[in-house]
C-alpha cells in the first residue's frame, strides 16, 4: 500500500487558498450579533442572483430542502406527479414524495447520464405537474427540449443544480432557465460552505415570496403564521464563506476543466473505458470525472486503484427506482441501470499536485 494517499476530493487547499477571506468573513459575523439570516445572507442572495442572472434567490438550510420548499413555491402537493430522472442521488425523488406528489422516473441519455427529453411526453399523465431535471456531474441536461415540452403541456420545470453551480446552457447559467433552480452548498460542491447550505432561485417574485415563507415557519412576519412551512433559515456564517467562495468560483471551474482535459488526455484510447462527453450546449463544471468502466471490470479496477492510494467513489450504486423506498413498477429503465454497474468518479478538486494526477493517470491506465 502507498503512503500517498490520494483522495476523490480534498476541500482543504481551497480553505488554505483563502484562508485570510474566510477568517475575516467568520469574524465580521462573530462580531455583528447576528447568526440566522439577516444582512450576512441578504448581501450572498443578492451576489448569487446576480451571478446567476436571476431576479431572486432564496437562501435554506440544505439543497434538500431547497428542493422541497421550491416544489412546494411551484405548487406541488399530494395527489401530483413529477417527472425526473433515476440517476441521481436519492434526495431529488425524496423532496417530490416528502411534499406529497409522486417521482415518475424517466430513463436517461448514455452519454450525459441526464434525463432523456424524447422519453418525456410518454411519461406526461393528467397528473403530472412538473419536471425536475438533474444537472448530473456538472454536466447541463439538455434544456430546450424538456422547456418546450413543459410550455406544451402547462408544466412548471425544477432544475437541480445541486452538482452544477457555474455550468452553463447555451451560455446561461444553471438553475436559471426553470421556473426555479434548487442548490446544494454541501462542503464537497463546487461552491461548498462549512456545513450544510441551499438555495433557490427563480425570476418569478410569487415563488420566491412562497419560499420566503416557508423556510420561516409559513410566515411573512414574526409570529404571523399563514401555511405550515420549515425551520431552513441559511446561516450567516455560511453565507459568509460562501461570498468569498463565490468570488473565486469560476476560476475554480476553469481549473476542474483543465483536470478533466487532462483525464482526456491521458485516458484516451484505454480499452474498456469511456471517458466523459461534453455537449456542444453544456459548459461542464466537472463536480465529478465520471468513467464507464466496461466489461463488468469496475469494481475490480476501483480495488486496483485502492490498492494504490487512490480514493474513487459510485455515483450511484443503485438507481432510485431500484432502491426499497420505491420499488418502481413500471418495469427496468435499462440506462440508468447499465449506468450504476459501469460508473466510477475519479479523485476531482482544484489543489491536488500534477505529479499526484499523473499518478491517477498512470494507475488507471494500465488496470484499465
């Protein structure tokens, strides 16, 4: 076994990288009094809109309840259906069946691991009331289709940039092109805080003012309750190191790019491997490098790489339609399936040395 260890990610050099900002940040708010909400969050609502080229955002306390209180802004309830992918992480099918509605899987594209558009209007019943399409790895699903199949069909559209935030469609941002975009700033995302963090943005005042309220127990005012809503108030220490984080994160998606153009380069033409595509309409921010590893020899190949001091990890081992919770009836979904036996996430971050990548490089290959 190597003493060198090489793990799938490591937040650390970016807290070193800014390790003044930060510090500054956490002291303004020590000092100010004020630990939920307030001006700390107003000021990192205001920057994200903006960055995003959406007219509001709406800070909770985990991308999971940013999903969840955005369904419910959109009007999701019990009794609806959404449609959405099976190849995600379990909280996109949760959020749709904990605000009472049903997730209605739809079978994914091979080469992106999102959502297939053209097996939509198949899946469209008298109670489908939305879409909630998955931004998986980094890597935009293709938005024009499913919007037009939503504006044929009178459907509200729920993006989940969870893994996304900085990718691009046709050169706008994620998360803006829906009526509402859910985030996730868990330590490990592109844009990650100190601990759990979310968001929802959105161009329409009535979702966000929805929002609004729900993540403050259903009320516009103190003690003025008008729905049963959620205790997800942002913190502003999160919202403080997430404003220096922000001002960074492009430079810091370049850099993942410039990984995975490495992965690219060197993983090319390794027999039984295929590498991760990138749609001419996506700019993909690379959360995860995801390979197939094919002929049944994943799992060995993640041994090999263990055995060498390189962390991977399966995003995700089992599909949701295939997990207890929900038992899908309506037969396989052979994509998302072939997908979890063959997917690998190789070591991705901004820190890690190039001598330690071209070790990544060097192992992979040759048990490829």
């Amino acid at each position: 076994m190597s003493d060198i260890r090489i793990p799938i990610y490591d937040p650390r050099p970016e807290i070193e990288a800014l390790w003044d900002e930060i510090h500054e940040a956490i002291d303004r708010v020590l000092r100010s009094g004020r630990f939920i909400l307030g001006p700390e969050v107003e000021a990192f609502e205001r920057e994200v809109a903006a960055y995003l080229g959406v007219r509001y955002a709406v800070g909770v306390n985990s991308g999971t309840d940013a999903l969840v209180i955005a369904l419910r802004a959109l009007g999701v309830g019990p009794g609806d259906q959404v449609i959405t992918t099976p190849f995600t992480f379990f909280a996109t099918a949760e959020a749709i069946s904990l605000v009472g509605a049903t997730p209605v899987f739809v079978d994914i594209d091979p080469v992106t691991f999102n959502i297939d558009p053209a097996r939509i209007p198949s899946a469209i019943t008298p109670r489908t009331k939305a879409i909630l399409p998955v931004h998986l790895y980094g890597h935009a699903a293709d938005m024009d289709p499913i919007l037009k199949i939503a504006r044929e069909h009178g459907l509200k559209v729920l993006e989940d940039v969870a893994q996304a935030f900085g990718g691009a469609y046709k050169g706008r941002k994620l998360g803006s092109l829906g009526d509402a975009g859910a985030f996730s700033f868990f330590p490990t995302k592109n844009l990650g805080g100190l601990g759990d963090g979310g968001l929802i943005a959105t161009n329409d005042a009535a979702i966000a003012e929805t929002a609004r309220m729900l993540r403050t127990h259903g009320a516009r005012r103190k003690y003025h309750n008008e729905m049963l809503g959620y205790n997800s108030r942002l913190d502003a220490l999160q919202a403080a190191v997430l404003r220096v984080k922000l001002k960074v994160l492009d430079e810091w998606n370049a850099r993942r790019r410039e990984v995975a153009a490495r992965y690219r380069e060197a993983l090319a033409g390794v027999e039984g491997l295929v590498l991760p595509a990138e749609q001419p309409y996506a700019y993909h921010v690379y959360h995860q490098y995801t390979v197939r590893v094919l002929h049944g020899r994943r799992d060995e190949v993640r041994q090999r790489l263990a055995e060498q001091g390189v962390g991977t990890m399966i995003y995700y081992p089992v599909p949701v339609h295939r997990l207890p919770v929900y038992a899908w009836p309506e037969g396989a979904l052979p994509q998302a399936e072939r997908a979890a036996c063959e997917v690998l996430s190789l070591p991705m971050g901004t820190g890690t040395h190039y001598d330690a990548w071209q070790r990544v490089f060097s192992v992979f290959a040759s048990d490829a």
